[in-house]
C-alpha cells in the first residue's frame, strides 16, 4: 500500500499540466492547430475553442505550434501553465493556395476563371465516388451521376461543354497526371479508383486563359484533384468508418394487379383469362434495402525530421437498391514529400493502387419490371421462373421477361486493378535560385476482365436456353507522361514576372480482347482490339505583375496529336488575361467596407481531339458483323465461318477542333471579407466542329465519316456569394450561393446552307426502330427535342394522333415537327451552409436546374391500352399515364411526353458531433449522421428529373441514403 501511494506521486513529481489558448490575427479561436513538445512526436490539436492541454515531462518546455497559412512559433513553458498563444498570417503561404496548370500562383495575381474546393468545405455523407464531393459548389460545373448504382459513371460538365460528337468530358489531372476520359471495360467509373478519403482539393479551371496552358482536351475546362500529403510534426493516426443503408424512394408509375385486371376486363375482356391470379409487385420484388460500409486509416507527419509522408488504404463494401448490384473497393495511397539540399529540391512522389470488384446488376429489370404483367407469379407451380411460353413450350422472346429472373440467371462479374505513380522533382538551382527545373514523370496503367454467365436455366434468352452462355474479356491500359519545364521568377522594384517554357509527352495505350462460348461448343466469338495515340506538346506562359495592381499573362502551347494527318497534326493555342487588383488603389485602399476588389479579363483558343477512333485519317479495314460472316471450308473439309473485311470511310483532312473564349469577371470581398465572390460573364465559338457526318450511298465505304464542319457559340453568367453570418467565438453560420445562366446555339452545321436541311437527329429512344427524339439544328440549341405538336379536344385531353399541321400543306410529316425545350438546363444553382455551436456541427446542401425537360420514355411507351396484350399471345403492363390520355396505340412524338424537369435537389444534411482531449489529449473524435437524397421538389412525373441525356429509360432510381459515421485521429 506504501508503494501505491509514492508511485503516484513519483510520477506527478515528474510531469506539468499545461494548458492554452491559440487565437489568430483578429483574437478569434482557431481550431485544429497543431501543438507539438519539440524534439518529440508527443502533441496535440486544439479543439473548436482554440483550447489545448498537454502533460509535460521532465525537459520538455518548448511547444512547436504550426498552422496552414500561419507562421509556426515555438514557445518557451517555463513556469507558465495557462498559455495564450496568437498566430500572426503566413502571407507567403496564404497567397500561395491556388493550384493552376504546372505549378501555383498567389491568389492575388490569379487573372483566370480559377476555383477550388477544399477538404473542409466537401459535401458529406455515403460518398463513393470523388466528383460527389464538390456536387453544386461551384457556378457553371453540372455533375450528374449515371443513377443510383454504387460509383455509378458521372457527366462532368464545365460551362455545358463545347462539342457536338466529340467528347465534352473535361481533363482530369490528378497529383499533375492527366488521365484518360474514357470508360475503362469493367469498371463503372474510372474516378472511382480515386479515393474520396484521399483528396485534399478541387480545383477547377473554366475560362481559356486558365486553361489554355494545357491545350488539347482542355476546351471543355480542367478539374485538378490534388491529394493529401504529409507535413510537419510527429505522426498522426487517423481512422474514418462510416455504415449506411439505402432505400428506393420511387418507382414508375405502372397499374397493380387489382387495377390491371379491372382495367384488362373492360378494354381486352377477348384476353382477360391469360391473366393470373397473383398480385405481384414487380418494382419491390427488385429492389431492396442496401447496406455499405467504408473505412480508411491513414497515417501523417514526419520521419527523422526530413521525409513528410502520408499512407493510407482504404476499403468500401457497397451494396445497390436493385438486387444483385455491388461495388467493393481497397486502395492504398503512398506520398513522400521531401525537400533536400537546403530545401532547394522539392519532391512530390506517390502511388496510388486499387481494385475494384463489381457485381453488375441486369439493369434490364427495370424496364421489365414496369411492364411485366402483375397477375403473374414470380415462380411457377414447378418452382421455375414463371415466363411466357408458346404452344410448343419455348419461351416467347418477344414477351416481357421475368425480372427476378433477369437477376439471378444472369452474373455479370468484372475486377480492375488500377496503378498511378507519378515523382515530380522541383529544383531551385543553388547558383540561381530564381530558376528553377520541374520535372514530372508518371505512369497510369489499368489491367481489368470481367465475366457475363447466362444460366442455361435461362428462358429470356432463346439461344442458350439449355446451354448456357458464357462470355469473358479482358482490358489492358496505359497512360504515360512526361512533363519537363524551366520556370525563371524575378522582382526588380515595383516589378515582378516569371517565364515558364515546356515539353510534354503522353502516350496512351489499350488492349481488349474477348471470348464468348455457348454452353460446351468451342468458342464461337473472339475478337483482339489494340489502339494507341500520342500528345506531344510544347507550351509556355509568362506572368507579370506591376505595382502589386496589374496582372498580365501570356500562354502559348502548341499541340501534336497522332488522331490527325502529320499535315494537320498540330494546333497552336494561345491566350491572354489581365486583372487589376482595384482595392490597392488609391481611392479604395481606405475604404474599409471593401475588402477586396478585382477585375479580370481574358482571351483564349483550346483544342478538341478526343473521338473514339484513333485512326480517322488514313484508309484501313474492319471486320465485318458476325452474321455477314462468310462460309467455306478448310483443308479437312469442315465447315467454317470467317468474317468479311470492309473498308472504312476515312478523311484526311481532318484537324482539331477549336473553341474561343473570352471572359470577364470581379472577384469581391466586403466587411472584412465576411462577404467573398464572384461575377463572371463568358463567350465561347467553336469552330471547325468534329462531327460523324453521313456520307453519299453505294461508296463501298460504311456510312458515315468524322469531318470538320459546323460551329456553335455558348453564352453563359455566374456568380458566387460566401458569407460569414455570424463568427462570435461560440456560434459560427457560413452560408453560400452560386448561380449559373448558361445556353448554347449551334451556328453552322453543313458546308452549304440549306432550307430542307432539318439538322442532325439524336437521342435514340425505346420504341420502333432507329427513333430519336432530339436533334441539332442551326440556330437552335444541342439536343433540343423535336416533336410533333400535341392536338387537344374542348376538355383538354390529348386526341390520339392527331397533330398540328404547323406548315399548313395539309400533311403530317416531319416538316411538321418543332423544337420544343433541351435536354440542357437554363440556369444552375447551389446553396450550401454550415452551422456550429461549441462541439456541435450542422451542414446541409442542395442544387436546382431550371429550364431542362425531359422526355418520359417510360410513359411513351407504355402508356397505351394496345400493351395490354399482344396477338392473345401474352400479357404485359402498362404506365397509369394511359388512363389519362385514354390512347390505345403507341404515340412516340409527341410534346406530350416531353415535360418540364426543372427541380430542387437536397442533396445532404449533416449533424456532428466534436469529442476533444480524450485518453489524456491524444485523441480527438467526431460522430455524425447524414441524410443524402433528403428529398426533391419537381413537376416532372417520372422517376427522376436529374437525367443526364434528358430521356428517361428504365432509369436507375437514386436512392435515399441514412449514414452514421466517426472520425478519431490520435
């Protein structure tokens, strides 16, 4: 008993209790400051009040405190054990924040439209894909996912894109790789092998002179992702788990059994005995409630006092609401960040891996589900999946199928490995340390297979019905890059410039193959596809600077791409910006409502290459379809098939595509910056359009060719406001808003003009064969809808088929037809805030699209009686929206079906929890719950209103998703 009394007070007599306050320039608490015992890794964070606590050994009296855009103290203890700390700015550091094209610059002298997003300000909840995070932060960028699968594919669109057929995806830059944009066999989204845990900011650059530094592919803007790296301190421990659970929120709107019978028995009482006399809801019985989880342990800070490091991994396990469906995901990220030789070499080295494993649900159970006939049982009396059969007993394959059994009969399983390992060197030469070199070489290579197992059992296909269908692939790609640059910076007086000059290589590379195997015959079809291309660059930019007033910059890059002839092969893109910081001037420097105030101005020309077809200029062969094979046989006399060759239309003449813009902006602070933004206005025409065009008949070629022809002109303003509402030391409210007006016109799409000309039809629906529904026509927008105009009697009510003769020559046909609302919305717009008391947190966010429509397939084509049954054969479902409009055939262009999708979208609500100081100060821990898809509001009647390509199609419901999470780092 002895002992236990006088070991405590050993150790008491061996340690202090020190406690404190950090405050920042303005006397206001800042949390998450690091607090180290120099020369140890023993530290701690300051919680939300700026407060710390920290037991000292015996020798340990000087505290390291460091914080982002700070400069670092060290304090001395001494005798003190109640400190108040203030961290004076670090203007060095808080000017150098914005990442543009090969390097930062201070945002002062930013003169292009830049903005960027960072880990703070992401939205929260069950994010499985890394574009989710920044989904409505910004004015003028669209993210809309593919649905609701786990890390479904999204459409990125930056100021609505710049091409008609070409691709109007951005460039996507991560850690200085620029990546591939397109799809990857086997994987839903190739930004999924990104890890959202990972991710320290996105920035986004919109405007020509900010984008034009990178030339090809950069007409449709550029999306930096920059990852977390290590800095200075002890090593931190930090682990993010999160479990959630998903729920369908609405189906299509098809009639239940009882209501199906009654509506049978009065329109098609012939047939009214095919139906059954079960009461089967088809939608419910494919869907389910889907839980994920995730989790991500990373590990930060410094080795020996020399080498910052950063490792993580990361491990996802996602389930979708439409059974079967499945995503899981490991990753591991590795980044060194050392700085040597007196701190004038720089190196950024990481690694980033992942696999992917995905269960692919048949998504053709969606639309079979909305039309297979309710009456019906899921099972027969013999426990085989109920089908419609013929006399003989062969399934109908023209009958809707079975939707469960579309899910279990069929696997569709793929695994992708994925590599990116780049090492930037940055080096400050000693004897002139206003030169520096930069050299970036990186690697990105993606190895994926993938399996589609038909079970013989399988009666909704007809061919391997008793046999079996099995068909595998795999892929092979890679992306290498070598980027090389000399950047010399100098200040004379009131001067300041620096000359940046480049060269830049990538390579890109792809190797498919695929087999397909029905039940034990040998393989019957196997096809290898291997296609590369090259971007070889040269660029340069030169910034000056006059007086801390007058921004002025120059880019130039000049673009070879190997798609194009060696005549038309490179591209010349230059730019010009200017920015005047108006706030250093004279009659605003003492005026203390301004904060900040500048206007900027730019110039510039991009280039566009990116088509799915790396060989378009030079003649070549293709094998024909495997049904216009050929017949022969061997030298043992066995019959066999070999495909035909054709040749391919090709044009040599081909060159890049290239849009100009011009942008004017004011970026703006007021009241001590409590209220920030931006105004920016912008013009682009692209000109000389890539565009697959058809070509005259009987050539012997296939029918259409890429060509340069046409032009289109885009308009668009934004505006962004952020306000500090309230920041008293307890309570914090920030409140942001961004809008955005944007619309397109093409101007020309043929060499000739013509007035029988209607344009260039697009969107393909279901229904028929070879329908679209929308169509590109001068002076109209891209994918506007083309439909016929609806005739209404005295009542309202639709009068099947009939439409209005809109030419007056007594004739329906598609001179008849008009433009009538796009795809594309008028208007864009984000709100987003954030709430927090002491220890508690509150965010939520949202976004709206204005003037887009879309066309409700779902309701077109189902929507009539005539699908209650066919030939007395089977039976099948049909949309509610038939007993609207009473029509008995399939009406498939009508305006009717072309409805207003406007919408307001809750994206996310947050609640959380801060636990500080626990164990002793050396762990701190936050708990919180979200709610994404809280709810939308919209007149539209289908499924959802957020359609990408504006036609809504056996659509993949995004689902309402609950999600309890924690946060601890130690």
């Amino acid at each position: 008993m002895m002992l236990l009394y006088i070991l405590p007070a050993q150790t008491w007599a061996q340690e202090k209790a020190v406690s404190g306050t950090v405050l920042d320039e303005t006397g206001s608490p800042l949390p998450g400051v690091s607090v180290i015992v120099k020369g140890t890794t023993k530290g701690v964070a300051t919680d939300f009040d700026g407060n710390f606590q920290l037991l000292l050994n015996e020798g340990e009296d000087v505290l390291t405190i460091s914080y982002i855009g700070y400069t670092s103290q060290e304090v001395v203890v001494g005798n003190q054990s109640n400190l108040a700390i203030s961290l004076a700015p670090d203007a060095d550091q808080l000017e150098e924040v914005v990442v543009i094209g090969y390097g930062s610059v201070k945002k002062d002298d930013l003169t292009g439209s830049v903005q960027s997003v960072t880990a703070s300000d992401f939205n929260q909840g069950a994010i499985t894909s890394p574009q989710e995070l920044v989904n409505g932060k910004m004015p003028g960028v669209q993210i809309v996912n593919g649905g609701g699968s786990p890390g479904a594919a999204a459409n990125i669109r930056i100021r609505g894109g710049s091409s008609l057929n070409a691709s109007n995806d951005p460039l996507i830059i991560i850690d200085g790789v620029p990546v591939a944009n397109e799809g990857v066999a086997g994987m839903k989204n190739p930004l999924n092998t990104i890890n959202p845990n990972d991710i320290e900011t996105f920035t986004v650059l919109k405007d020509a002179s900010a984008t034009a530094i990178y030339g090809s592919r950069a007409s449709n803007g550029v999306i930096i992702i920059t990852t977390k790296k290590g800095s200075k301190g002890g090593l931190q421990v930090n682990y993010a788990g999160n479990v959630s659970v998903s729920t369908p929120t609405k189906f299509v709107d098809v009639l239940k059994a009882d209501q199906y019978r009654e509506v049978l028995a009065a329109q098609k009482p012939s047939v009214a005995d095919l139906a059954g006399d079960a009461n089967t809801d088809w939608q419910k019985e494919i869907y389910q409630n889907a839980i994920s989880t995730d989790h991500n342990v990373s590990v930060a800070g410094t080795i020996a006092d020399v080498l910052p490091v950063r490792a993580s991994i990361g491990y996802n396990n996602s389930e979708g609401v439409l059974k079967t469906d499945h995503m899981e995901r490991t990753t591991a990220t590795l980044n060194l960040n050392p700085k040597l030789f007196d701190d004038h070499l720089k190196v950024d080295a990481s690694v980033k891996f992942s696999n992917i494993r995905n269960n692919f649900a048949n998504q053709g159970a969606i639309g079979a589900a909305g039309s297979m006939d309710p009456t019906q049982p899921i099972y027969t009396e013999n426990g085989e999946y109920f089908a419609w059969l013929n006399a003989d007993g062969s399934p109908i394959n023209i009958a809707p199928q079975n939707p469960v059994a579309l899910l279990n009969q069929l696997s569709n399983t793929s695994s992708a490995n994925r590599v990116i390992a780049n090492a930037q060197l940055d080096y400050k030469f000693h004897f002139l340390p206003e030169l520096k070199a930069n050299l970036n070489v990186a690697t990105d290579r993606i190895n994926s297979s993938g399996e589609v197992i038909t079970s013989p059992e399988a009666k909704f296909n007809v061919e391997s019905l008793g046999k079996g269908l099995r068909s595998e692939y795999t892929s092979e790609k890679s992306n290498e890059l070598l980027d090389f640059y000399l950047q010399y910076a100098k200040e004379f007086g009131e001067s300041r410039f620096d000359i940046m000059g480049g060269y830049s290589y990538q390579h890109f590379y792809t190797h498919n193959t695929g087999r397909e195997f029905l039940g034990e015959d040998a393989e019957r079809n196997a096809y290898v596809d291997k296609y590369e291309n090259y971007l070889v660059s040269f660029f340069g930019r030169a910034n000056y600077s006059l007086k801390e007033r007058y921004m002025f910059t120059v880019t130039l890059r000049n673009d070879g791409s190997s798609r194009f002839s060696p005549e038309n092969r490179w591209g010349l893109f230059p730019s010009a910006a200017f920015a005047w910081n108006m706030k250093r001037e004279g009659f605003l420097a003492d005026v203390d409502v301004v904060s900040a105030l500048k206007f900027r101005a730019g110039y510039g020309v991009t280039g566009q290459q990116d088509i799915n077809d790396n060989y378009a200029y030079f003649g070549k062969y293709e094998l024909g379809q495997n049904n216009a094979a050929y017949t022969m046989y061997d030298k043992d006399g066995n019959l066999v098939y070999v495909n035909s060759l054709r040749p391919s239309a090709y044009n040599e003449n081909l060159k890049w595509e290239e849009a100009t813009t011009y942008n004017v902006g004011i970026d703006y602070g007021f009241a001590d910056d409590r209220i920030t933004g931006s105004l920016e206005a912008y013009y682009k025409k692209n000109t000389d359009l890539l565009n697959f065009v058809d070509i005259p008949v009987g050539s012997n070629f296939n029918n259409r060719v890429w060509s340069n022809i046409g032009s289109m002109e885009a308009r668009g303003v934004e505006l962004s406001i952020n306000t500090k509402l309230v920041n008293n030391g307890d309570l914090f409210w920030d409140l942001g808003f961004n809008v955005a007006l944007q619309n397109n016109e093409i101007t020309q799409l043929t060499q000739v003009e013509s007035d029988t000309y209607l344009g260039v039809e697009t969107g393909g629906i279901a229904g028929g064969t070879g329908n679209n529904i929308q169509i590109h026509t001068v002076g109209h927008p891209a994918y506007s809808f083309f439909v016929y105009e609806q005739v209404y009697d005295n009542d309202g009510n639709p009068i099947e088929n009939m439409f209005v003769d809109r030419n007056g020559d007594g004739v329906i046909n598609q001179y008849d037809k008009y433009h009538f609302n796009q795809r594309a919305p008028i208007a864009l717009m984000g709100i987003n805030t954030r709430v927090a008391y002491r220890n508690w947190e509150f965010s939520a966010a949202g976004r709206a699209n204005f003037g887009n429509a879309v066309y409700n397939n779902m309701a077109a084509l189902n929507g009539h009686y005539n699908d209650l049954e066919t030939s007395g054969q089977f039976l099948g479902n049909i949309h509610s929206n038939a007993l609207e409009t009473n029509f008995n055939t399939e009406i498939l262009m009508s305006d009717l079906y072309v409805q207003d999708a406007s919408f307001f979208r809750l994206d996310n609500v947050m609640v959380g929890y801060n636990v500080n100081n626990l164990f002793g100060d050396k762990v701190n821990a936050r708990v919180y719950g979200t709610v994404n898809n809280v709810f939308v509001l919209t007149d539209y009647e289908g499924i959802d209103p957020e359609i990408f390509d504006g036609i809504d199609n056996s659509f993949y419901p995004r689902p309402r998703t609950f999600m309890l999470g924690v946060n601890v780092s130690f």
